[in-house]
C-alpha cells in the first residue's frame, strides 16, 4: 500500500473516500502502470451528482523496469478474446459496485418517501378523527 493511501480511512476491511462511499479498486493495464491497482470513488464517474475526484493508487510502484515491460506485453500478448474477457470482468465488477450504490440511494429515498407517506396519512386521519367528533356536537 502506498503512503499515500492514507488520504481515506480504513473502516473493517471497507475503504472510504471523503464522501464517504466505498472507493472501487480498478486496474491500470498502461505500459507506464500495467497491473498496478488505483482507487476511485464512485462519484467520479456518475451523472447529476456532485463529483468527487477522490484517485489514489493502491499499490506501490514496481520498481524493476524488467518486470513493468514483462507484465505489458504479457497483457498484449493475451488474444484479443482474452483481454476483452479480462477488460469486461474488470468493467463488470465496477458495475456491480455503481449498481449497489444506486441501490442503496434507491432505499433511501424509499425509507424518506415512505416517512412522509406515514406523516400525511396520520395527519389525515387525525383531521378525519377531530372532523367527526366536531361535526358529533
């Protein structure tokens, strides 16, 4: 881990930026970075919400340039299928991390919906309620 990680807490095994939001780990596969890990907070890539440019690498660079050039071509050297396979397995756990975060805003605005729902319908039966009795003198 490099000594700048500690730009976000470590909360259990659980990494948060500054919003507070699970950062996703991605991969690099540049020839400068091939396989070195980074972090990103959700938020940098969603639309219609405040951006947070929270990116930080997780792991340490590979100080021996022998094996930086080994580890790209052996990407390169991948087929074309494969790499595509690896690329979409990357791209797919991301997407689960957005979906899960999309959920969870989904059940927040549900709990707030349903709090107002319950204020409202308590509010009318109570002017329902005080309706009779008055209407009853």
């Amino acid at each position: 881990m490099s000594s700048s990680s500690s730009i976000f807490s470590n909360i259990g095994n659980k990494k948060e930026c500054k919003c507070r939001l699970p950062v996703m780990i991605l991969t690099s596969w540049t020839k400068e970075h091939p396989a070195k890990r980074f972090v990103v907070c959700p938020n940098r890539y969603k639309t219609g919400v405040k951006k947070c440019n929270f990116w930080d690498w997780y792991d340490d660079d590979v100080e021996n340039e022998w094996y930086r050039t080994h580890l790209y071509e052996m990407y390169r050297l991948l087929n074309p299928s494969q790499r595509r396979e690896l690329e979409t397995k990357i791209s797919s756990q991301e997407e689960v991390v957005l979906l899960q975060l999309e959920m969870q805003t989904m059940r927040d605005e549900l709990s707030k919906c349903q709090k107002k729902a319950f204020f409202w319908k308590s509010a009318v039966i109570l002017f329902v309620v005080v309706w009779f009795v008055s209407s009853m003198n």
